[in-house]
C-alpha cells in the first residue's frame, strides 16, 4: 500500500491539529507499522519537532519528500526494523526514552497480536503515558444497519473480527495507559474509488438497505493528536473515529464519478454477482452498520476535518489545493 502524500493542504490541517500539542510533554513517540496511517502520523509528529520513529519490515530508504535539506530542515521520522516473523525487533537503544506508542499492526495470521507477543513485557516494564491500538469496527458485527457507538456489545461475526476483539482484550490486560481507537474503513489521497473507475474496474454494486461507514486518514491523524492534546484521565478507554455519514458505496461511487467527469458502470444486484466476488470482498459486504462518533465529535469536541466522503473525495482528487 502507497503512502500518502504529506501535501500542503493536508500539511496545513495537520498543523492545526498539532498545534494543541505541546512537544516539550513528548519524550519519543514510537509507531509500530509504518503503513497508510502510521506513517501519516509519524510524519506530522516529526514535523512538529516531535522525536519519532516509525517501524517497517522492510529497510527503508530514507522519503526524498522528507530530507531534512528538501523540507527545509524539517525533521522526518527515524525509520527502524520490526519483523517479528524474522525475528527482527527493535534495539534496546531504539527503545530507549519512547513515552508513546500508537500501535497500527493487525493481527498476524493466526489471530495473534505481533506486538504484543514480542514486545508486550518490554512495554509493559516502560515508563509510557500513551498507548494507542488501532482496531476495527467490526468488533460490533452485523446489526442489520442500526447504529452502534462505544457502549454497544461487541458480537463480531467475522473470523478476523473476533481475532482483533481477542487482541485488544489482549491489550487492555497489561495495565497500559490504553486507548483503543476502532475504525471503519480508512479512505485518502491513493484510498479512492478514483483509480479503479479511470481503468474501468470499478463496480456499482446495490443492496438492498446496505451501508458502509468510513473515515478520512487526516481525521485519524487529527483525533489522534486531539485526544493526545487533553489531560490523561479525560481519554476514552474507547473511542469510534469514523465519519458523520454512512452511506451506500453506489452513492460514493456516483459521487467520485461525479468529480472525475466519467460515466458510471452499470449498476449490478449484489445477489447476482456475490459469487463472483472474492472472499474478502463478500465479507464486508456480509455486514452492516452504522458506527456513531458522536463521542469524538461531541463528547470530546473533535471538529471532523472531512465530516463526509464528499470533501474527502474533493481534498484528495486535488490533494495540493
Ligand atoms: N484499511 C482499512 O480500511 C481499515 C479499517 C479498519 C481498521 N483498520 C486497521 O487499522 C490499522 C491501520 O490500517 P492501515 O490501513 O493504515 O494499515 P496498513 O497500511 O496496512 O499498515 C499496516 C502496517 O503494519 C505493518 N505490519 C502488518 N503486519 C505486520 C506484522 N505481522 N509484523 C510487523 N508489522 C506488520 C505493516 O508493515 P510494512 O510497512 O512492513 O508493510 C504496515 O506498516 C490496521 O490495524 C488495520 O487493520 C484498517
């Protein structure tokens, strides 16, 4: 997966995010799992003057984008190597001095928490004021579209649900200063239907009274550093980040072929053709419903950057505007 691009714009709102963020309060922040969002996060965290490090299984090269020389003497994360599979985890030195951690690592292939399972005792010995766990929203599982928020029981239907639901029970048992963050599903600059409607691959599925609910990854990034910026004892144990509008993904593909100026596939009964979809794709459309982030939103005053896929859509079909 691409990481997105640091552009202006989203440069311009992360700034406003950060600014309620007092780097002096930060001694390192470590991100385990460099992908879509992680590196999002350690980029604006680094941006602001905020020692941080951000894993990877691979070597990286350092980003072009974020030499020092190219941004101005801009700080750019410090990349290191966690491959648990390989054995490869970071140096006691790497640790050293980190004060938080945001965990964006699925579980592995046997349903396990990679993290937990090579790092959880060095964590749990660390002097850490911050642990936040990127989880998912299908912990809820189906409830036939209604709405759910943080107090709703969790039922997971899904295999991989209940892997993720074991996880961050995992988690909450270590006596971390835990926040679990559970998201739909994470759009941006690169996580558009976009591509797929250029190269003709795209697909205007209907079913009856389906709905899907997402969030933009500077909204991910903003309620992160928004729930970072209030005092410790006020952080939900849980929180939803998603945005305010679940709706049909015939609605947001209308709406990205609306913006490109292209024609629509036709449209498709999702009974028709669920055989000829892949298992994975089957099973989100096997579920339904609506996540509420009313908790964010209200309860902790978080102002969605993007509060539906239409300015998502707009800021990242243009993502220097
Ligand atoms: N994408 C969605 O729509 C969505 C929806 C709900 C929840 N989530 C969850 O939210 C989190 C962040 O999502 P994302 O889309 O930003 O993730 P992503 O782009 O897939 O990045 C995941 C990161 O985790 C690392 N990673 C994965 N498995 C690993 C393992 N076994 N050991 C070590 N590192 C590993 C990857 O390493 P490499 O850099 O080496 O590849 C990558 O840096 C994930 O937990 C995801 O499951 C995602």
């Amino acid at each position: 997966m691409t990481t997105p691009p640091v552009n202006s714009r989203a440069a311009a709102a992360a700034t406003e995010a950060v600014s309620e963020l007092a780097p002096e309060a930060f001694g390192r922040v470590l991100v385990l799992g460099g992908g879509y969002t992680g590196s999002r996060f350690a980029t604006v965290l680094a941006r602001h003057g905020i020692a941080t490090s951000v894993s990877h299984r691979q070597p990286r090269e350092p980003d072009p984008d974020l030499d020092p020389e190219a941004t101005g003497g801009v700080t750019a994360p410090h990349p290191l190597r966690f491959d648990p599979a390989n054995g490869i985890l970071p140096s006691a030195r790497e640790l050293a001095g980190v004060t938080h951690v945001l965990v964006t690592i699925p579980p592995d292939g046997s349903g396990l928490d990679p993290v937990l399972d090579q790092l959880g005792d060095q964590l749990a010995a660390m002097p850490l004021q911050w642990l936040g766990y990127l989880s998912t929203t299908g912990v809820y599982g189906d409830t036939g579209g209604a709405w759910v928020d943080e107090t709703a029981a969790t039922v997971p239907g899904l295999e991989r649900s209940r892997a993720r639901l074991a996880c961050e029970r995992a988690w909450r048992s270590r006596g971390l200063p835990l926040q679990v963050f559970r998201l739909p599903a994470i759009y941006g600059p690169g996580r558009t239907p976009f591509n797929d409607l250029r190269q003709g691959r795209a697909r205007l599925i209907h079913k009856h009274g389906q709905v899907f609910c997402r969030i933009h990854v500077d909204d991910i990034v903003g309620a992160l550093l928004h729930n970072l910026a209030l005092p410790a004892a006020t952080r939900p144990e849980t929180l939803i980040l998603a945005d305010e509008y679940p709706c049909p993904s015939s609605e947001t593909l209308g709406y990205a072929a609306h913006l490109l100026g292209c024609k629509l596939p036709g449209l498709q009964e999702y009974d028709q053709i669920a055989a000829t979809m892949s298992p994975m794709a089957r099973s989100f459309w096997s579920e339904n419903r609506r996540v509420s982030s009313a908790l964010l939103r209200q309860g902790l005053g978080y102002r969605l950057r993007y509060p539906s896929f239409r300015e998502g859509y707009r800021a990242s079909l243009n993502p220097t505007a």
